[in-house]
C-alpha cells in the first residue's frame, strides 16, 4: 500500500519526477532513480534531492555515518586545545608548553636537555649533569657541616664532639711555640692544663702528670722513666732517669734499593740483578747479586750505582767482600772513595778485567762510610 501511495503522490508532484533524486530511509540508496515519475528502485522512504546537499537527511548523525565523518572514530572533535597547537611553527629544538588556558608557546629543548630527560633515575640523571656522589661531589656528611661551619680565623682545627669542631686554644689544648721548634705536651688525658708557657726548644716529653706545672725548666729535664719512643716504625726504650732530647736523634736512618750497572766503559749489560742497603749514620751496608755477560773486555771490572758516595779517604776503601762467586775469579771487592763505585780484586790485589767476570755470578757486601 506505501508503495502505491509513493507512486500517486509523485503523479502529483509538478517537475519532482524529472529531476536526478536519491530515496533514503534509515540510510542514502545511492543507486535509485526515478523513471516516468515512478521510483525504479524504492528504498522504502523519501526522495533525496541532490541539490540540497544532504539537507533532505533528517539525522545528521546518519548523514555523518553514511559519509564515513562518525566523530570520534573517523574525525577529531573540535577542541581549543588542537586549535591553539595548530597555530604553533614547528622548528628544531623545540617543546611546545601551555602559557594559560587553550594558549601555547614553544620553550627550547635542547639535546643536553633531552638526554637528561631521558635518563631512567636519579643516580644516572646525576651522572648526566656530572654531580656523581663520591666521583664528582663528596658525599654529605656531619663533621664535614661541620666543619663548613668553622671561621677561616687561623689555628688548630679539633673535634669536640660527634659532628661538631672547634679551634684549639693555645695553652689549653698545645703548648704554644714561641722561638725555634718548640715540643708539644701532653699530660696524659688529652689535654695541657698548667702549662706555663716559655721558650722550650729541642725537648721530646712523652707525657707529663696532670699534677705537674711544666715550665721550660722542668720540660728541659722531664723525666721518661721506662718509657718508649718510636720513630719512623722503631721503637726505643728508655732506662730509668734518662732525658732524651731532639738533638739525641738524626734522620741519618735510610733503606732501600739501588741498581748495580758496569761502569768499566764497556757498557756492558749486567743481569740477574738484586741490590739492596741500610744506612746508619755515615755507614752504608750494601749488598748486592749479579751476573757478568759473556765478554773479552780487556777494561777493569768496575760496578757503578752505589746507593751513597763513598767518603773521600783511603780508609773508606776497605770494606767488602764476596760471599759467592760461580766460577774462578775475583776473590773481594773494594769500594772506591768520593765516588759511587766499586772494582774486584783477587786476594793478591790484582784488579779484574771484565775478561774475568765473564758469565761469572757473584754475591757480595761493601761496608763503607759516606760523606757528612
């Protein structure tokens, strides 16, 4: 019956049926015509005149459907947002932020700032910038506030307590030096109450009573009754009544090693080399193992390299020996004075060529003073 009400009623329309028309219902028919003012295809609903452009469509959800425009699935909604980041420039470099509400600018983002944004944690963030704890900067620490917290007025710097410092007072905390090298004093817990100041030069005290009122008297003539005194790792004890002053020491104490090389101008090139000495005093203990190469150097056997200078007399001339030697040969050795050197000799006092050492090993000491 629609069908045939449809048929009538474009009949009566004037000029309807000439036209190019679409019918729709729920949706466009893109493919109806109307022929002899009859609908060829009907799509059980309206004619749709092209001319219109789509404003026969009663919903414009379906004309958005039927046009693949569906906001949302096919098509952004409009936003202010989108309308201010639209308007940016693009450029290198850049980062576009919010100046206030739906406005945008672009800030400069660097590469230095995008590799640092990019780090995972704080540690590696750390690393970026160069502030590594305990590579670049030091740790926080207390004492080390404390520290901070110190005046730049000069002095001593002591701990008073956990993570607190303070200046030490002359008198108080040291025995204040006023000529030459003055001698510090303790008085057994840590402090130097009753010093009475004064210049006390060239005196070693390892400790006063608390009871005792030192002057540069009594520092002069301190008792070290069975006490012991170390210097550079050795220890020296003391017998009753004895004072010890700084004069009664000498840095004249050295170890070490040294390195033999031939100095009988032959340039030879010693091996299986080992050297070593003390020194105490002026006297010099040095020891050493080597081994000759195969040579026909007519030169004197002569041993450059000595630790210290031999003292120039002829009587720092004699001490040395061999304590092994691999083959037949030299018998001695002899240190040469106000110099560094040393030659073999047999038990005759003939000197030895390199001709003699030749592939010889030897083992030996030369015991010998140096100069003051």
């Amino acid at each position: 019956m629609r069908k045939v009400l449809l048929a009538l009623l474009l009949l009566f329309v004037p000029g309807e049926a000439a036209r190019a028309t679409y019918t729709i219902n729920h949706g466009l028919c893109v493919n109806a015509t109307v022929s002899s003012g009859v609908v060829a295809k009907d799509c059980g609903g309206i004619p749709l005149v092209s001319a219109n452009n789509l404003s026969d469509i009663l919903s414009a959800s379906t004309a958005r459907a039927n046009l693949g425009l569906i906001i949302g699935t096919n098509v952004q909604a409009w936003d202010a947002d989108l309308d201010a980041f639209s308007g940016l420039t693009s450029a290198g470099d850049r980062l576009p932020y919010f100046t206030s509400s739906h406005a945008m600018a672009l800030a400069t983002f660097t590469s230095f700032g995008r590799s640092l944004v990019d780090d995972a944690d704080a540690a590696t963030a750390r690393t970026t910038l160069g502030l590594a704890v305990g590579t670049n900067v030091e740790a926080w620490d207390a004492d080390l506030d404390a520290l901070a917290a110190l005046s730049s007025s000069a002095g001593i710097v002591k701990r008073t307590g956990a993570g607190t410092f303070g200046l030490a007072a002359a008198g108080a905390d040291f025995a204040p030096a006023t000529s030459g090298t003055a001698a510090l004093l303790g008085n057994g817990s840590g402090g130097f109450s009753n010093y009475a100041g004064g210049t006390c030069i060239n005196r070693f005290i390892r400790s006063l009573s608390a009871a005792v009122a030192p002057t540069c008297a009594s520092v002069a003539n301190a008792d070290m009754t069975n006490s012991a005194v170390t210097l550079n790792g050795h220890s020296l004890s003391l017998g009753a009544g004895l004072t010890l002053a700084f004069s009664d020491f000498s840095s004249d104490y050295a170890e070490g090693t040294w390195t033999p090389t031939d100095a009988s101008g032959a340039s030879l090139s010693l091996t299986s080399v080992d050297a070593a000495y003390t020194k105490v005093g002026r006297m010099v203990f040095a020891y050493f193992t080597l081994t000759y190469p195969s040579t026909a150097s007519g030169s004197t056997a002569v041993i450059g390299g000595l630790p210290l200078t031999v003292a120039n007399r002829d009587a720092a001339q004699g001490g040395g020996s061999l304590s092994f030697r691999s083959a037949a040969g030299p018998n001695t050795v002899r240190p040469i004075k106000n110099t560094t050197t040393f030659a073999f000799y047999s038990n005759a006092g003939v000197a030895q060529t390199n001709t003699n050492m030749t592939t010889v090993t030897v083992s030996g000491m030369l015991v010998y003073p140096t100069t003051p």
